[in-house]
C-alpha cells in the first residue's frame, strides 16, 4: 500500500467517525435528551444578539 492510500484510507476512517458521532448525538441535541446549558459555549460577536429597541 502507497503512502497516498494509507492517507486515504485514515481520512475515509476519520469521516465514517465523524458521521458516527453526528449520527449518535444529533437526535439527542435536538430532542433535549442532551443537556447543554452547563456547557461553556461561547458565540462568535457576528452572531450576537441586536439590542432591543
């Protein structure tokens, strides 16, 4: 096997991880089973809230 598979490969390992955790987490976010407020989540300023009027 060539270096360039071996890349290849761990990057195809790496994705099926990813879609792995996506697809375990991801119906317990949305659903509320997953609790979140304790988490230190700190938004970017463009996504900040405008000011009341």
């Amino acid at each position: 096997m060539t270096k360039a598979q071996l890349k290849e490969l761990e990057a195809d390992l790496w994705r099926a991880a990813d879609t792995r955790t996506r697809d375990l987490l991801l119906p317990r976010l949305i659903s509320g089973k997953l609790p979140v407020e304790a988490l230190p989540i700190a938004f970017p300023p463009s996504m900040a809230a405008a000011p009341a009027h």
